[in-house]
C-alpha cells in the first residue's frame, strides 16, 4: 500500500517506481512440477508460476524466468 501511495501521490511512472524501490518478486519457492497445484492452494491467489528449471548442455541446472 505505501508504495501504491508514493506513485499515486508522486505521480511517479512505474518504471521509476521499479528502478528506485525494491518491488521484486519476493519469496521464491522452487517445487516440482507435480507439487505446483497444492503449494498454490495453500498459499493462495498470491502464488505465480515465474519461471522453470530446464535441462541445458552446460553445467548444472538453468532457470528459465518466463
């Protein structure tokens, strides 16, 4: 809410508002595919797929942030 007031008030852009405050993700939480359905049922509407982590010819694994 106070960032929404700053840039409402502020009459800030948002990608002012991205570049000077840190409204990132947040919380990552990294599950398999098939746990996906239940962490978003118990963690609500606020749950976003962001990304996957894909096989690759490098090492180790690679996350893809779609």
């Amino acid at each position: 809410p106070i960032f929404e007031l700053i840039r409402r008030l502020g009459e800030v852009p948002d990608d002012d508002m991205f570049r000077t405050f840190n409204m990132g993700v947040g919380m990552v939480i990294v599950v398999a595919p098939d746990a996906v359905a239940a962490v978003r049922q118990v963690l609500g509407a606020d749950a976003y797929i962001i990304g996957r982590v894909v096989p690759w010819s490098g090492a180790g694994p690679r996350v893809i942030i779609a």
